[in-house]
C-alpha cells in the first residue's frame, strides 16, 4: 500500500477532491453562517452536514450519544477490526446575538470537506476515516457529552480546525468547571424580627468575599469569574434563597479540582457563619479539560501546511481559553490547529470576526483547512509507525 506512487496518488485524488467541491463547501459554509442556530439547537446545520455525508455514501448516526444534533458519519471501507480509525470534528454552533462569531460555519464545513476528500480514497485505506459532528462547542460542552458517552472508544486518534487571527498548530488551553452554589435560609420580616431569619444573601456574598480572598494563594493560571444568579426577593423580606455561579480555570485538571475544592470550602464556611446551608450543582458538561495537543500530529499538520504552502507561525498568546476540544484531547491523540481568516488582532466572539467568517479569506482557510486535515488523516492511516509514535506519546502524557 505505502508505495510512494500510490501515495502520491492518493494525496493528489484529495487535494483534487476540495478543489472539485470548493463551490459546495464555500456555499454550505455561507448557509450555516446565514442561520445561526444556538447550542444543542443546530438542527438546520447538523441536517445539511449529515446529507452531504449521506449522499457520498458515508454511514450516518443521527442523534449520537443521544444528542439530536450531534452525527457521527463513517465512510465506506474495507478495513479490518483491528485498523485504526481517524476522527475529523465538525462544530457548528453560534452565538447568542453575535452569530458566527467564532466562525464554526467554517470548522464545520472544513470537516465536511476533509470527510468528502477522504471519501474518494476510503476503500483503499487500512483504516477508517470519520466525521464526528459536535454540538454545544459555546459552553454546552458538546464534546464533553460525546466523550462521556463514548462516542471516541473505538477513534484512534481526532482533529479539527479553528479560524483566528492568525495560524499556527499547537495551542493549550485551559480546564474549567461550572458550579452553581445554591444558599437555603430562612425568611423572615426585615424590620419587624429580622432575628428569625437566616440571611442566604448574606451567604453568598460572604462565600464571593472569600473567593476573593482565596485568589492571592492560587497559582497565577487560575482564573475564577462568577456573577450572583439570585439575591432575593424584597428588600423587606429576609432571602431565603440566594444563589451564584462560578467558572474555575486552571491549567490542568487537577489543579482546577483543587480550586473548585477551595471554592466549595469558602461557600461552606459561609454558610456555616450565616447559619444556612449550601447545595452544590457541579454541571457535567462545564467540564472542560485542557487540551494536550499530540507533538508528532502537530508535526504532521505542519509538514502539511508546508507542503500546501500555507503559512504558520508559533501562537503566542494560547492557554487563556477553553475548549471541550481538551476532553477529546484527553481521550485520543489530538490536535487543534488555527488558520488565520482575519486581520491581526481580530478576536472571536466580535462582530469583525463574523464577518471574516464569510470573507474570501475565511473561505480560503477553510478549503486548506480540509485538505491539510485530509492529508493528515491519510498520514496516519498509511504510516502505522507514525500513528503508533502519537499512541506512544499520548499514554506518556497521561501516565504523568
Ligand atoms: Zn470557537
């Protein structure tokens, strides 16, 4: 099979494959940017990716993981059980007001690309190439629930792509988790025998107080942001329910359970000063992990990207994020690689961005973006030792 002309053959069949669909892609990608559709509600986006898969003859599950808008598509192979699969990530959620403000109309056309190039060379690869469509990237957690779920078990190793300002291939990012702290008092009227009442505002505001505190002895790439979800009813009235929210970062996940450990210590101690008690709702899909990205399939995107032509560089700024890209990560051998669609110094999540998410130059990206994770996926698939290095790699990571 990895005779160099077969190869060379096969690598020029997907790059030919993405020029041929360019007009499909491009046109896919404006229509899931024109209808932006929020998290676990992606369900025009999801239905246009998975018919397109469907109608290349790829196998599609619908409603994987029990997620109505998350697939996973397999293409026709004729691999054995014991042959790797490759997994190419699709995200097509937007905003709440902003759109496709993070361009995922792109990451999901790009994985459609990849999937369709991959498709014309797929009976003859020792392995299988797949299309995984995650929900819910903006803060569900989609690929949290996919992971959980078990939807990369049997995946050998995963990539996508985000746009940015600018290219480059490894980026960290951080672990966070959601909590919702709920404070149970007792009411009573304020003026009248305020003595009665157990004050939960004043619990939470104390157990924010603390955290507040708490910071100075955290390591310095802790991040904990929060805001109060409930601070009563009336003024006259004594809460008896008060409640807040909290998001903790840290680098890795570890230490962002220690955090939220010490975060929990502080809502517990103020309740108990306030005489109330706390309840803790720990959200399953808040749980992000930091991404560990794979040093010899970063190596092979990169040589890609070289053989494409495409420019890159070192991100400087990386790891102040998340993504539930990092709980893949944490599963599989994983990259998460950047091609630039804006000019520098243009952020997601801004109306510029949007608009770069379906400029000539987003477009661009995202057509190189399919074939370098095409190309990718055809690396490992034919060089099992390279694949075999990222295994190796990855058990070492996670032994640490
Ligand atoms: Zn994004």
């Amino acid at each position: 099979m990895s005779s160099l002309n077969e190869r060379a053959e096969l690598e020029a069949a997907i790059i030919a494959a993405v020029d041929r669909d360019s007009p499909l892609l491009i046109a896919i990608s404006r229509e899931i940017h024109q209808n932006p559709e929020l998290q676990y509600k992606e369900f025009k986006a999801a239905a246009l990716l998975t018919s397109h898969l469907e109608r290349r003859g790829f196998e599609v599950e619908r409603a994987a993981a029990d997620i109505e808008t998350a697939f996973v598509a397999t293409a026709p192979s004729k691999a054995s059980a014991g042959q790797p699969t490759i997994a190419i990530l699709a995200e097509y959620d937007a905003l709440a007001g902003l759109g496709h403000a993070c361009g995922h109309n792109l990451i999901g056309t790009a994985a459609l690309g990849a999937g369709l190039a991959l498709r014309e060379v797929s009976e003859r690869l020792p392995g299988r190439v797949q299309v995984v469509g995650c929900p819910a990237e903006e803060g569900g957690g989609g690929k949290v629930l996919l992971t959980n779920r078990g939807v990369f078990d049997e995946v050998s190793a995963a990539m996508m792509f985000h746009p940015l300002d600018s290219s480059g291939i490894h980026a960290d990012s951080l672990a966070a988790t959601t909590i919702e702290i709920h404070m149970h008092g007792k009411p009573a009227h304020a003026a009248a025998n305020p003595e009665d009442g157990v004050n939960a505002l004043d619990a939470i505001i104390q157990t924010y107080n603390g955290i507040n505190a708490l910071r100075q002895h955290l390591r310095s790439d802790t991040r904990i942001h929060g805001i109060i979800t409930n601070g009563g009813q009336a003024p006259n009235i004594v809460p008896k329910y008060a409640s807040a929210k909290f998001r903790v970062r840290a680098a890795d996940r570890k230490y962002a359970d220690e955090t939220l450990a010490k975060l929990m210590r502080c809502a517990e101690g103020a309740a108990m000063a306030a005489g109330a008690k706390v309840e803790f709702n720990i959200i399953e899909e808040s749980r992000y992990d930091n991404m560990i990205s794979n040093p010899t399939m970063e190596g092979i995107f990169a040589d890609t990207l070289d053989k494409l032509g495409i420019p890159w560089a070192d991100l400087k700024e990386s790891g102040l994020g998340s993504t539930d890209m990092g709980n893949v990560s944490q599963k599989v051998p994983s990259i998460h690689p950047y091609l630039k669609i804006a000019p520098r110094g243009v952020s997601p999540h801004t109306d510029a961005f949007r608009e770069a998410a379906i400029s000539d130059e987003g477009q661009q990206a995202m057509l190189n973006a399919a074939k370098a994770m095409a190309l990718t996926a055809l690396h490992l698939l034919l060089d099992p030792a390279k694949l075999a290095a990222a295994q190796q790699e990855f058990a070492a990571t996670k032994a640490k």
